[in-house]
C-alpha cells in the first residue's frame, strides 16, 4: 500500500473471539446497518471504499481459523472481489440482508447497494466475530469517510490499523480491583436468579425448527412520538432504554403462555467502552456485555405501566452504578480463558441445550446506540439508518434497538417454523402500541388488559 504499512498474515485471536464463537450458537453472528438515501451513491467509488476499508481495519478482510487449541486471524489473498454487490431488486436486497456471513470464509464486512427508485438503500453486514455494535458503527464511519475522500483523492489510500488493540484488556485497565469482589458478587447473584425461581417470561414461539434463512421485523418510531416517550421518561426520571424494556416486558406478559408461574426477566446489553476515554476503542472488536434482569412476577392489572417503569428505571439504575456489563469478564472469562476452543464449545454446547430444553433463557432486548450522522455520511447523510440485530436461534427470541435522526428503529430476526409470522408481527404492535401509550399520559393505572389500550 501507498502508507507503507506492512499488514501481517496473521493475527492474534482475542478472549472474546472465541467468546462470541461460542454465542454463535445462540444466533446468527451478523449486525447489519440499512441506510435509505434520497439521491444516488457512485457504484465505483462505493466498491474502491469498500476495498480500501478491508485493509484500513484489517481484521475486516481476514477470515477466522477455528484452531482446536488457539484460533487466530488470518487474512485473505488479494483481491478480494466479493464484498460489493449490487441488487437488482428489493427481493434480492432483502435476500443480501438474511443471508449468513462464514466468518471462516471471509472477509468480515459485506456491502450491498440498491439503487431504489425512491433512492438508494445500502446495507453494510459486519461479522459479530470481528465487531459488536459499537465497533460496526465505527466500520462503516470509516467507510462512509473513505467515500467521501475518494471523491476528490482518487488515489487515497488510509493507514491500515494494524496497532490498534482489539483486546478488552483496554477497558478492564480502567476498573479498580476494589471494584472485582464486588463485580464477582453482582455476578453471582445474577447466575442464582437465572437458574433458580420460576422460568422467565418468555415469547412462545412453537418450535424450535429453522425453516430456510430468517426473515426481519421492523419498526420504525417517528421523531414525534419518540420526543413524546423521552419526555414521558423524564418526567419519571428514567430513559428512553428504561421505556422500551417495560414497553417489551408488558408486550410479552399478554403473549406469554400463563398455564405455569413465571417471572420477569430480559437479558440486556452495555457497551462497555463507556470506560475508555473518548468512548472508542483502539481496533474494530467485541466490547459489550450481557446483563441479566430479573423484576420477580409478571405486572398485576392494578401496577400499570407507570408502576412497572419504576421497578425497572430502579434496577437499571442500580445497575450502571454497580460496574453493568462487566459481571462475565471479571468473574467467568478469567476462569475459562485457559480452556482449549474445543473444550469451551463442549462445555457450553451442552449448558446451552440444557438451558433451551428447560426454556430457562430469558428473551433479549440490545440496544444497540444511536446512529450519528458523520457514520453514515455518504456524500450526503441518509434519511433513514438503523441497525439489525443478528437473528436469533429457536427457542430463543431477541429485540435489537437503534436510533437516527430523532427516529428509533426495532428489529428482530426469526426463523419460519419457528412462528407463526402474525405472532411475530403482534409481539411489535404489542410494543408500538405501549409506546403509544405513553404520548401525554400521566400514568396508566387503569384495570383491565395489560397493554391498557
């Protein structure tokens, strides 16, 4: 390259690497980011950006060696011409965004353009294995600025980061170890609430068969109604996040199956870069992590949504002030990280199948942050971004949330077989219609059915 910088061949495969390896059999491991434009992208110069950033982030154009003992980064022969396509149709742009990304194939980053009579759509598909939410976001600001540079330097060419730390020791650095015993305790209170009690309220989904590749559910939030729900948090000191897990948790008490006791829980998510300075870390890598919550019942008629609200905004508060996120990388990873690949999958493939047989997994909601504008700057910022949340495997079901310009955007992918799709498209009219609700209300303690329509 023009830099001079030497890309190595290999590289080192991080803790959670092998981590999120191990997650892959809960999911499919891809987050997408969709970005609808009024104008039109320049094909070419997108296929030279989309070049350029797969060595600008070299672990984007590696592709992931499941070594038994020790698996490790190794980066794929030039060129690599299969990274950028072009849809004929929505039926195809759609197909591009439920198909699988083989991190052992390579590369890491997928990008596909429509050009949409309305305008063009993009979709940027990250490899979880190299990235989390976070780190995508960070991917495609990299890409857009590329772009946007080749449109006066035809010949730029940006400095691969080959130095940039994609360990999370960046951010372990930051926490005291006075914070550890504690972090150990919030970890194993966590682990009792999970496999003790009653089941967690969960979506019934009917079957755990994966019939063919997943298919989406969106919505959209329009900038009004969004103001209206943040407004309504704050009145009650509580956030956005705080609004939309009560607004899911009520959703599935109505769809839950209520033939046997069972208890409030979600499994959220923190990124994690919150404790480094300038919130970024050095190389694209995972840095969030899993957070269990648990609110006992499900909500009584009588407690309304303003009285669940409360019993959340109470445990996410406590939460952030108590190191969230962190539990698994202080208390377990340190643990594990000596096993073997081969022993990790062995030893969580069967905790997994027990913990789907039992249905003992809560549902999931990730926020997945908001979208700026200069990350999707493309020449010109779209009208619409939001990010997919990568689709989840049967039994198992989990929301992903995402904002841009005032909107926010849920997703969740599903498998046919799994349920039928009318459940699946009531379970997110279930939850619009609790947001809904919220607009200029001051509380909802009426009696009557849980969603209080």
């Amino acid at each position: 390259m023009a830099s001079g910088v030497l890309i190595p061949d290999r590289m080192r495969g991080e803790l959670t690497d092998r981590a999120i390896s191990v997650i892959h059999r809960l999911s499919e491991m891809i987050i997408t980011l969709e970005a609808h434009f009024d104008g039109r992208l320049d094909p070419d110069r997108l296929t030279r950006a989309v070049e350029l950033v797969l060595d600008a982030e070299p672990v984007l154009g590696c592709r992931f060696v499941y070594d038994r003992w020790r698996p490790y980064w190794e980066r794929l022969p030039l060129p690599i011409n299969d990274a950028f396509l072009v849809a004929a149709d929505a039926a195809s742009f759609e197909a591009f965004a439920c198909e699988p990304l083989d991190p052992g194939r390579g590369p890491q980053l997928l990008v596909c353009l429509w050009p949409a009579p309305e305008g063009d759509r993009l979709l940027v598909k990250v490899g979880h294995y190299a990235a989390d939410a976070g780190a995508v976001k960070e991917a495609i600001e990299r890409l857009a600025e590329t772009y946007r540079r080749l449109a006066t330097e035809p010949g730029y060419e940006p400095e691969p980061n080959v130095g940039g730390s994609r360990s999370m020791g960046q951010v372990m650095r930051h926490i005291p170890w006075s914070a550890r015993p504690r972090i150990t305790g919030n970890y194993l209170r966590a682990m009792r609430g999970v496999a003790g009690g009653a089941p967690p309220t969960r979506f019934p989904l009917t079957s755990e068969r994966r019939e063919g590749p997943p298919r989406y559910a969106l919505r959209h939030l329009a900038r009004e109604q969004v103001a209206a729900v943040a407004e309504y948090g704050r009145r009650r000191q509580a956030t956005i996040n705080d609004v939309v897990v009560t607004a899911v948790l009520r959703a599935l008490s109505v769809l839950a199956d209520r033939s046997r006791p069972t208890e409030l829980r979600l499994l959220v998510t923190a990124d994690l870069r919150r404790h480094l300075p300038g919130g970024r870390g050095a190389g694209l890598c995972n840095m969030s992590g899993i957070d269990p919550m648990s609110l006992g019942v499900p909500p009584d008629l009588d407690e309304g949504f303003d009285g669940l609200l409360a019993r959340v905004t109470r445990h996410t508060r406590a939460r952030k002030a108590s190191w969230i996120g962190l539990n698994d990388y202080v208390a377990m990873l340190p643990v594990i990280g000596w096993m073997p690949m081969s022993w990790l999958h062995g030893f969580f493939g069967m905790l997994i199948r027990a913990t789907n047989r039992w249905r003992r997994m809560p549902n999931g909601l990730t926020n997945m942050g908001p979208i700026r504008r200069e990350t999707v700057d493309f020449d010109a910022a779209p009208r619409r971004a939001f990010l997919r949340v990568p689709p989840t495997f049967p039994p198992n079901f989990v929301l992903g949330m995402s904002g841009y310009g005032g909107e926010l955007s849920l997703s969740a992918g599903w498998y046919p077989g799994s349920a039928p799709e009318a459940l699946v498209e009531r379970f997110f009219d279930l939850v619009v219609e609790e947001l809904r609700g919220v607009e200029g209300t001051e509380g909802r303690r009426g009696r009557g059915d849980p969603t209080c329509r």
